[in-house]
C-alpha cells in the first residue's frame, strides 16, 4: 500500500520516491511509488496533476488494494531508484479550499435548519452539495452562508487526525463514516467534526470568501451550488465587470442598473405590445387588398401569392385573415430571403387554405402538389402546410391553381 504524504500535510508538494511497479496501459503509462503526495480521485474531489521525473502526471487513482497509480504519457522514461515529485499547488490549495469550504457549510445548514448534506461534488469550476430537504427559501440560504462565513473569518484551526471506530462512535461526527477501522477525522476548532480522506486547509481563514451561486430543488433535495476562495473572486471579478460594463453602456451608477433595467423592460413590453397592434392592422389591410385583387373563380376568390422572406408565422396570420370571410381560397408560396430566394435556391414553403363554406380538401390539394414537384406537407382540410424547393415554388402553385379550378368546376 502506498504511503500517502498529503494525509499528514496537505502542503507538501514537493517529494522524493521509489519506482515500485510502471505498467503500459494503452496510451499512458501506470506508475506506482512506495509514498506519494498526489491526490488520487475520490470522497467527491478530484486528483491532484504535477510531475514526476519532469514528466506530466495526467491522473491519480486509487486501486481496491490501497495503491495510488500515477498514469503519466506511455513514452515517459523514469529514472531507476529515487525520483521527485512537484504536486501542482494552485490546483491542490484550490481544492483545500473547496472541499474545507464544503464541510463548513455543510456544517451550517446542519445546525441551522437539520438540513444534513447526502451529496457533494467538487468540479474543476464550481462545488455542489445536495441538503435533504426542498423547503429551503432566499433567507434560510441567506443565512447558512452567513454563518459559513463568520465560521471562514474567525479563523478557526483546522486539524485531522486518525482514529479507530471505538473512539469515532465518542466524536460527533456530522455523518457516521464509511469506513469501520483506520478513520480519518477532519476536526474544524469548535463546529465540525467529519470523516474525511481528502485535503483541507489548516485555518479557515484560508478557505476566502464562500459564496452561494444557485439553488435548486431536485425532488426531496436542495443542491447548492458555491464558490470558494480563488474562485469566489474571480466569479465576483466577473460580475464586477459586467455590471461596470452595462453602467457605463446605460451611463447610469451600477447601484442604478435594477431600476434602469426595469424602466427598459417596461418600454419594450410597451413597443412590443404597440408593434403587435400594428401588425394586426398592416395584416387586415393587407388581406382586404389581397382579397379585394384576387380573381374569381366561379364563386369562390383564389388569392395565389409569392413571398420572398416573409416569416411563416406573419403569412399564416394572413392567410388566416382572408379566410375568416367567406368564398376565399389562399395559395400562398414562401422563398427564402435574401440571394437565396432571389435566385430560386433553399427550402421554399407552400400553405394552402380555404374558408369554411368553400368546398374542397386543402391537405390532398397540398399532397397532390408535393408528390408533382417533390415536397411533402400535411394539415386539416382548411389548412395546409408543405415544403418544396424554392426553385419550383412558381410551378407549384400553378398546378395548385389548375388542380383547384378542376376541383371548383365538379
């Protein structure tokens, strides 16, 4: 079994070793030494990276049997004998600072609302720990992390030590351990006993700031996702400049920007609501002068129409529009806009439709088109929808307008 350093200290990042075992494993290479200060993935955070022999160390597991395997490149060359490690310290103080920040505020929302953590999770940009209970509002999240923090800037020692089960069952430990013999316990001065495996910072004081980011409710649970120390910083450096960024864009004070964002969110409703008023009125006139054009056939107006990048969704409040009168019939063809419809190249569309008391199946009209000038389509007998290449577009609705005078005159 392998000698772990970072149990004793976690800010030792510099050893010397002894080669046991390599072993090629696809495109790495398994190394194993007789002590090592590399954190291996596992309890929720992941493995330490660095060198050994100057060479990269990729990843750190742990096998069933105790051992740390280091996977280095498969073209690594090691020397016989000793060789040295350098553990990559800004990762490792990062997750020190993560995963003593977790059991803080774990430990918080334990005391404050019995919410006990059954889930952590430690990734390379931001923490989570999943509480036992969904019921958890703005404040109760509010003042877990306050305490957290108070917790963070008291500055408490932070030790660890190793006990068996007898003395565990003594301690009062947040949850009982995983283990049953050689425990772990990591021991914040006055407010949180847990057995733990991985690294920890020595007073909480280093941990910086812990902020809670987002919350959500997943079933009987609450997961908390949160930032500690660097990482904190950087996420609050963020926000500072994009809040500094908006203020000057809107030249108001960043304390303004909520009551500026609100006053713009109510003039856009406002325009957005004035537009859609408009565009109803653009669409009833027209539709009466569509309608007003159109030829007869028999009985029945039949409003054949190209558009060149018009939005479907405005051409079906057309075609909606003419056939709420009665006698009308539309057969509406779509390009795309641009160079592309103007040269008869893309995906065109094509939206057949007819009023209530005018005869006739606008789903076969559109079927029998498609099958003609390879499209497809589909709908109801009033309406119809299908697509077609735009180059064809003009040639289908002719034969739509032949097939329906055919149609109109049986």
């Amino acid at each position: 079994m392998t000698e772990r350093l970072y149990d004793a200290d976690p800010y030792c990042t510099r050893f010397r070793a002894r080669l046991i075992e390599t072993q090629t494993l696809g495109n790495r290479l398994a190394v194993v030494l007789d002590r090592t200060a590399f954190y291996p993935t596992g309890g929720g955070q992941p493995h330490d990276t660095g060198t050994l022999a100057g060479h990269p160390v990729l990843e750190v597991v742990e096998r069933a049997d105790g051992t740390v395997v280091h996977m280095l490149p498969a073209d690594s060359t090691l020397p016989e004998g000793e060789l040295e490690g350098v553990v990559d310290w800004p990762r490792r103080f990062d997750h020190m600072q993560q995963h003593t920040g977790q059991h803080i505020l774990s430990q918080a929302f334990a005391q404050l609302f019995q919410a006990d953590t059954v889930g952590f999770h430690l990734s390379q940009s931001y923490s989570t720990i999943d509480l036992n209970r969904n019921d958890l509002g703005e404040e109760e999240i509010a003042s877990g992390e306050m305490l957290a923090n108070q917790i963070v800037f008291e500055d408490r020692p932070v030790s660890w030590r190793w006990v068996d089960t007898a003395e565990a069952r003594q301690l009062p430990l947040r949850k009982p351990p995983t283990v049953h013999d050689h425990i772990r316990v990591v021991h914040i001065e006055g407010f949180d006993w847990s057995a733990c495996g991985g690294t920890h910072v020595a007073r909480t004081g280093a941990v910086g700031l812990i902020k809670v980011t987002h919350t959500e409710r997943r079933g009987a649970e609450t997961r908390l996702t949160f930032l500690c120390g660097g990482r904190a910083l950087r996420h609050y450096a963020a926000l500072h400049t994009l809040t500094s960024r908006m203020a000057r864009q809107l030249t108001v004070a960043v304390d303004e920007l909520p009551g500026v964002v609100q006053r713009l969110q109510d003039e856009a409703r406002r325009e957005r609501k004035a537009r859609e008023q408009l565009q109803e009125k653009l669409v009833e006139y027209e539709a009466a002068t569509l309608a007003c054009q159109a030829p007869q056939m028999g009985t029945v107006r039949v409003i054949v129409q190209p558009f060149i990048g018009r939005v479907l969704q405005e051409v079906r409040q057309l075609a909606s529009r003419i056939t709420a009168q009665p006698g009308n019939v539309v057969l509406f063809g779509l390009a795309p806009g641009g160079t592309e419809g103007a040269t008869g190249q893309g995906k065109g569309q094509l939206l057949f439709a007819r009023s209530e008391d005018v005869a006739g199946d606008m789903r076969a009209l559109l079927q029998e088109v498609c099958r003609a000038v390879g499209g497809s389509g589909g709908g109801s007998p009033t309406m119809a929808q299908g697509g077609c290449d735009a180059a064809r577009l003009a040639e289908a609705l002719e034969r739509a307008q032949t097939l329906l005078r055919r149609w109109l005159a049986n």
